[in-house]
C-alpha cells in the first residue's frame, strides 16, 4: 500500500505589520526593499525568506541557504509502518502513532529541503516513499518556493514519479 494521504497541518503565519514596522524602526531601512525594487514584494513565505536575507545584509538579492531554517512546515501522513521507517532516516520530526498507520511529520525548510532531495532518488528512496516526496516538491513549489530546488532538475520516471538531479 501507498501512503493514501498527506495534508498539511501547520504553516508559518508572518506578522507582516509588526515585522515590517519593527524591522524599519531598527534598521532605518526596509527590509523589503529589494522585492520591491523588482516588483516581487507578495506577503508570501518566499518574500519573507528573501526579507531575512535583505535583514542580514542591505541590498541581498540571494537566498542564504541558512535562512531556511526560520520557517517550519508539519504535515499528517496516512500511510504503512514501513514508509515511516524510511522518512525516520531523512532528519526531519516524525511523531508516529501506535497504530502505526498515521504520522505527523515536521521540519524547516532546508531540513525539508534536505530530505526531499534524499527521498526524490531511486537510489536511496523507495517508490512510496518518492511518491510522497514528489507530492510535497509539488506543495512548496505551488507555494512559491521552487527556488529552494534551483540547483535541482526534475527527471521523470516510468512509473510516473519524478527523481532530483543535481543539474
């Protein structure tokens, strides 16, 4: 059986006033500045990254890799013991219930980022187990975070997943 679920159960929620208003307050500068100047300032996790770069340095138009670490996402997976087994080695939260058959699932962006690329491979990941990953690379790039895999090519399969190629 494949995992017949994932939902996502917790998403960052950014105070973007007091944030704004505090950070312009102390730093005599906005930290938006550079979305700004390109026209991509949205209220999005992805700015929110891009502004904690610009925070650390004016002017930042990259995207540290470090600075994935300040945004967590959980989600709940309805699947098999063995799947659970497998998503134990990829560094991420895993909060399994008695029953074996339903998980909660956490990490920061880079530790998801991490772990998608491990469990986008055919190599290192079972088919249940890619499935699963390719569905939440699928989830953070509808949220505007496909950045986060620049360095990365999607490479379909037969089986109709997808693995992740260093490019």
């Amino acid at each position: 059986m494949i995992y017949t679920r994932i939902l996502p159960i917790v998403q960052p929620l950014i105070d973007w006033e007091g944030y704004l208003k505090h950070t312009q307050a102390h730093l005599g500068r906005s930290v938006t500045a550079s979305l700004d100047r390109n026209g991509d300032f949205d209220y999005s996790v992805k700015s929110f990254l891009h502004t904690i770069a610009e925070f650390r340095k004016s002017g930042s138009n990259n995207l540290p890799f470090d600075v994935l670490n300040h945004i967590t996402y959980t989600f709940m997976i309805i699947g098999t013991e063995s799947l659970f087994m497998e998503l134990m080695t990829y560094g991420l939260n895993l909060t399994v219930s008695e029953m074996k058959t339903i998980a909660i699932i956490s990490g920061t962006v880079r530790q998801w980022m991490l772990a998608l690329v491990s469990g986008c491979q055919v190599d290192t990941a079972t088919y249940p187990t890619r499935v699963l990953c390719n569905e939440v690379v699928n989830y953070f790039q509808l949220l505007g975070l496909q950045s986060i895999f620049k360095d990365f090519k999607q490479t379909e399969l037969k089986d109709k997943s997808f693995i992740l190629e260093a490019k």
